[in-house]
C-alpha cells in the first residue's frame, strides 16, 4: 500500500521487526523532557503473540508507515474477541500508536489498521487500547507538558487534532491526579478505617517475603481485579494463563513496603493495593534498556533510591465490600510508609472520568488533576 513516496510494512513478529517498531517512538520523542520510554523487554514479550498470553484471545496486526524509506508512524490492530463477545460488538481496537506530524502518514497508517479490521468483520475500530486492562490505554489530550509515568501513554499535542480530523469521536476520557503526600493519615480517615475494620472484621495481611505474596496472594488478587473492575469500560476479565503471566511478571519486582493486603477473619483477600517508587526517572535515563547501565537505574528505583514520587497502580475490593470504606484501610496502611520512604507526592494514573467512587478517596489529600487522556472510537 503506497501514497507519493509513503509505504505501509506489515511487520512480521521478528525481534528485528519488533524491535524497528519500537524504537521508531523513542527516535520521535528524541529529547521530549515528558516521555516516558517503556521498557524494551516488555514491549517485545506483549507485541509477539507468541509470547504474549493475550494471543490466546486476540488477533493482531502491526504496522509501520515509511515515508522515503525512514520510518515515520506505527499502530498495533488488535481484536479481542472476548471483548467483542462480553459486549455485543465487532469493534478493532488500535493501540502502541505513533506518528509523525504528516496528515498523509497518519491517514495511510490509520487505514491499514482499518482495512486489517474490516477484513476481518469489524466495524469499528477503538483506542489506543491495548490487548487487555494490563496495557497502556488513552491518548493523551491535556497536560502535556507533565511528566508521564511507567503505566501511561506519552503523545505530542497534534495527536488529538489528526483524531479530530479524521472523524474521530469521543468514547471516553480518563483523568489523573498527582497528589501530595500528607504529613500524617487524615483524622477522618483514621476513623472510617477503624469503623471499617471492627464492623467486618478485616485486618492487613502480613507479607513475608515475594515468594510468599506470589504462593498466597498472587492467582487471588488477579482474580480480585477480575472481580473488581468488571463493571469498568472495556474490561475483559483475565485468562488464568494470562493470572500466571501477569504473576511472575509483575509480583516478583514489587517492593513490599509498597503494597497493602487487606484480609477478612477467614483470611480470604477482600482488598489490594498497589504502589510503586515513580520508574519515570530511572526509565528516562536507561532509554527503556537494562543494559549496559540501565539495569542500574531501574533497580535503584526500583528500591525506591533517589525517588520522592510514588506511583498508585491500583487499588481493588472485593465486588461485595465496595462502597464500604474498605480503601480507607489500605491507605492508612500505605501513608506512613510513603512518609518514612520520603515520598512527597503520588501519581493517581488513570481513573474513568465518571468514576466518582475512586475520584472520592482523594477529597482527604491536596491535588490537582494534572492529564486527561481519550479513548477514540470511529466507523469503519
């Protein structure tokens, strides 16, 4: 496919190809103070379907747009059948997308995707979005000039104008806060937590060690996300290969002291919370590469090292427990170490614009919603 002097390459999923593809973004937000690289290895692992437990429930497709033979813009076609099932629809969603500021780049490149998904039924395409919840989703469409995170997507401002211009419409926005780290746990949420947990009999769970959270918690907290955030745009629930994946993959780096489980008189996991030292710095600086020296920076940050940032990667309870002040206990666990570990300041990362249950538990704290990001739905 070819337009003047753009061509449009089917990537096969070769290392060679894959590892094009993703350095095609790091080349275009060469010197970009806010973008966040991800790190190469896990973009290789979710962009092979051979590697990526979510083939088991995706088709999908990426391309590159070249312009005179250099490379100038990219996007992953993915069909999650489940999601397509789960909601009646025969929609293609578009994730991993990059390009240039060239009006003929971005609609070759978008027409690929669109001509992959119609060949395939679908009539409708959606994003960014990725494979499953786990992915990056939501262009951003305000707070550029903010630093991004590890779990966000980074895009220059004339992403949205050439959405817009191509007949793209809203589907949903996501917001983000970044919140100051308070010098104690607010009274109040002192009280609801100590209501809470006498009136349900709850209490926090003593984590040993990663192999004990991996043995006792890890396949329950992810069926706990699947539990949780059923109700949630786009969500398909996680494949028990996907559980075991996402288990050894993620649980094995936590840092403990960052992390609160919250347990009822049985000991059945009834809600989690997850935070992480700010990767923004540290990814920054290895360019998304362990080695020769990235390895370093990540795992100082990892330990929380040089780090006055705290990223809130998710808070999940029990479907029967929301609603009951139960969060309030994980954050009474999470503040005073974020105080001692000399946090200053926490990044939400995204919330559903309407979701007023989680936008909420932060009417204790000071902050200031900081980005939005879009998901953009068009006819196909």
């Amino acid at each position: 496919m070819a337009s003047n002097d753009i061509s449009i390459i089917s990537l096969k999923p070769t290392r060679r190809e894959l590892l094009r593809y993703i350095h095609f973004a790091n080349e275009l937000y060469r010197g970009n103070g806010c973008y966040v690289p991800p790190l190469v290895a896990d973009e290789l692992a979710t962009l092979d379907p051979r590697r990526n437990p979510a083939a088991e429930v995706c088709d999908s497709q990426s391309f590159m747009a070249m312009r005179g033979g250099k490379p100038a813009g990219r996007i992953t076609a993915i069909i999650n059948h489940d999601a397509n099932r789960r909601y009646n629809e025969k929609t293609m969603r578009f994730g991993f997308v990059d390009f240039a500021d060239d009006a003929e780049v971005v609609d070759a490149l978008f027409a690929a995707a669109a001509e992959w998904g119609r060949e395939r039924g679908c009539t409708s395409m959606v994003g960014p979005m990725g494979f499953t919840d786990m992915d990056h989703e939501g262009m951003l469409i305000e707070g550029f000039d903010e630093p991004g995170t590890m779990a966000t997507i980074y895009n220059y401002a004339y992403y949205p104008a050439h959405m817009e211009r191509m007949g793209f419409k809203k589907e949903v926005d996501w917001v983000e806060y970044r919140i100051t780290v308070p010098d104690a746990v607010p009274d109040k949420m002192l009280r609801i937590a100590d209501i809470v947990r006498r009136k349900y009999g709850l209490r926090s769970a003593e984590i040993k060690s990663r192999k004990y959270l991996k043995e006792k918690y890890g396949r329950a907290f992810f069926h706990l996300i699947n539990e949780a955030y059923a109700d949630l745009y786009g969500f398909t629930p996680l494949t028990d290969r996907m559980i075991d994946h996402y288990v050894d993959s993620y649980l094995s780096v936590l840092r403990l002291d960052d992390l609160s489980i919250i347990v009822d008189a049985d000991g059945a996991l009834v809600a989690a919370g997850i935070a992480m030292p700010s990767l923004t710095r540290a990814l920054q600086r290895s360019g998304g590469k362990l080695f020769p020296t990235g390895w370093w920076h990540l795992l100082r940050a990892v330990q929380g090292k040089g780090v006055d940032v705290v990223d809130l990667m998710l808070v999940a309870v029990r479907k029967d427990m929301q609603g009951k002040g139960v969060n309030s206990l994980v954050f009474c666990e999470l503040i005073p170490r974020f105080i001692a570990h000399g946090y200053r300041e926490a990044e939400s990362n995204l919330e559903l614009e309407g979701n007023e249950s989680v936008q909420r538990q932060w009417e204790y704290f000071e902050r200031r919603q900081h980005r939005r990001r879009r998901a953009w739905r068009k006819d196909i």
